[in-house]
C-alpha cells in the first residue's frame, strides 16, 4: 500500500514529467519491476515503475522538463 495514485497506459507511452528534475534512479526495485525515480526542485518524488528495460537506460541520471 502507498499513499502515490497509479496511472495505468499503453505498453510504448511517453513518460512525461510533472515538473522540472532529474533521474535519480533507474534500475529494477521490488514490486515496482523496472523503475525510475524523478527528484524535483521541490524535494518532491516521482515515480514510474513497470517499465521496459529499454526506458530505464535511457533515462538514467537524465534531467527532465514538465511537458
């Protein structure tokens, strides 16, 4: 359980950003399969899990903008 929302989408969908950060991890973590975590500005967290592989190395250590 976990106070987040989950958004469920298409296998393929763009990952958009909901403010400015920068990729602080990317890697395989738990029930979240493969997932990356946004840190932003405001020491707010994002996450994405149950991701391709293919995601998780082109992201990892990017800084992001809101779309």
């Amino acid at each position: 359980m976990h106070l987040g929302i989950d958004i469920a989408s298409k296998e393929g969908t763009e990952i958009v950003a909901p403010a400015n950060g920068k990729v602080v991890f990317t890697g395989s973590h738990g029930s979240y399969g493969n997932m990356i975590i946004i840190k932003h500005s405001n020491n707010i967290k994002t996450y994405y899990g149950h991701l391709s592989k293919n995601i998780i190395k082109a992201m990892k250590e990017k800084l992001v903008r809101k779309y």
